[in-house]
C-alpha cells in the first residue's frame, strides 16, 4: 500500500469526525479536547521518551537475540527494508524520524489514540476502553507479518504493550502528541538497525 495512502486512510475517520462536530457547534477546543489533539505538559513527552526507550530497546533486544538475520536482512516490503540501504548518519536519522512522523506514525496516532482510543476509554472506561483500542492496533500489524515473514511474530508483543502505553500516555495527558513522539521515537529506532548491524 501506498505509504501516502496509508496515512489519509487512518487520518480520514479523525478529520470526518472533526466535520461532524463543527457543525455539532461544538468550539474548537471542545473537539481538540476529545480528539486529543490538544499540547500537553513536557513532562508527559518525557515519559513518551522513556517509554520509546524501554519499548525499543525490549524489541531490539529481543530480535537480536531471536531473530537476527531480520535485522542483517529485513524483509522485502518493511520499512527497515526500505531504510537499509541508506549509510547511518545525523542526516539519515533525520530523514528516517521526519518521515515516520508524517507517513506512519501520525495517521496510527490519530485513529487508534486520538478518535478510537479516546472514544473507546470514554465509553468503557480505561482499562477496558484502552485494551479494546490496543488489540484493535495490533491488527493491521499482522499484515507485516503475512506479507513479509512469519518471523516478524516477535514484534506483536511489543505493538500490543506499545499500543496499550501510548494509550495511557493518550489518557494521562490528554493529548495524542506525546504518543506520537513515542511512536516515532519507536519506529525510527526499529528502522534503524539494520543500519548498524
């Protein structure tokens, strides 16, 4: 699938409901408030760092140990396969992180934290309404898994632990933009190992 696609698929349903709602004559703070698309305190993009760091650093380690060859030799079709031919630099890093944050990451954090997630802890509560939206995540992950290899079944355990924290962090703060950094954070550092390896 095309990656600009990808992000208009996922961002549509958020911008739709963000119509709805204006001409519901709700104010813009009101929208931005259930959407999540409102700035939050730095301490929570903090605790989105930290997060990107144990998360990434769980699912690195893991494939080092489990699944090395991926890392050597990422599947056709990944978006480490896309980024491996690139020579590790600053600039490279930029690059990869800038176009994780526009093409990936910020259509996925405006569906599952921002529009799914908001309204599924709203209407269930967290815990429930946080879990429901997290397995929801997982899902369109699997397709990496039927498309690329059937050993990218390790990565499934840290989307869902990913999914469920960044939907923690949606419901602590408020806001979808520390997730977003985290998940950008996360994805850069996934497509970044087969650079040093």
């Amino acid at each position: 699938m095309n990656i600009n696609l990808t992000i208009l698929l996922w961002a549509l349903p958020s911008f739709i409901t963000l119509g709805v709602l204006r001409r519901r004559k709700l104010s813009t703070k009101e929208i931005f408030s259930l959407l999540g698309w409102r700035m939050s305190p730095l301490r929570y993009y903090l605790v989105g760092v930290a997060l990107a760091l144990i998360i990434g650093g769980l699912a690195a380690l893991t494939f080092w140990l489990f699944a090395r060859d991926l890392l050597l030799h990422p599947a056709v079709g990944t978006t480490q396969a896309m980024y491996a031919h690139l020579t590790l630099s600053p600039a490279t890093i930029l690059f990869i992180f800038v176009s994780e944050a526009v093409f990936s990451t910020l259509g996925e954090e405006l569906f599952f934290r921002g529009l799914l997630g908001g309204w599924l802890m709203k209407q269930c509560g967290f815990f429930v309404g946080n879990s429901i939206q997290a397995l929801l995540f997982v899902l369109p992950h699997l397709l990496l898994i039927l498309l690329a290899s059937p050993r990218y079944w390790l990565v499934l355990p840290f989307d869902l632990l990913a999914g469920w924290a960044l939907g923690w962090l949606r419901f602590r703060s408020g806001s979808i933009w520390p997730g977003w950094l985290s998940h950008t954070l996360v994805n850069t550092m996934s497509d970044l190992l087969p650079l040093l390896f």
